[in-house]
C-alpha cells in the first residue's frame, strides 16, 4: 500500500492507507461506491460515495495494475 509521504496524495485529510484501502476494496471485490461509503463508515471514516468514486478515477489505475501483477498464474 502507499505511505503518506507519497506525493499524490499531498493535500487530502485522509491518510493514504484508507484511500488506498477503500479504493482496492472497490476494484478488487464487486462492492458499490455506497458499500465502500458504509464500510468505512463502520470504522469511523466518514467520506461520500462520490469522494470514493473521485479516488478510484485518480487512484484507481495504479491500483488496479498492481492488482493484476499479484495473480497466481501470470
């Protein structure tokens, strides 16, 4: 996962673990924005589906591919 020192995510209240963790909850598991929204809010994170839906288009990518690099058989 990233660090907080990673430059893209300067300027977000939010550390990068949680983005990264709710973004890879949402591309890794069949979860909709709302269910990414209520199971962060059942940790104490409160953001909107759409801040959710912001950080899977500008995270979503990188995530996605390292995703990929990490399937048994490729």
């Amino acid at each position: 996962m990233a660090t907080s020192r990673d430059p893209r995510y300067a300027g977000y209240r939010v550390p990068a673990e949680v983005i990264a963790m709710a973004v890879w909850l949402y591309f890794r598991f069949p979860l909709s924005l709302r269910m990414v929204e209520e199971m962060l809010a059942a940790r104490g994170i409160t953001v909107s589906h759409e801040t959710v839906r912001q950080w899977a288009l500008k995270f979503g990518r990188d995530i996605a591919d390292r995703l990929r690099c990490r399937e048994p058989g490729r």
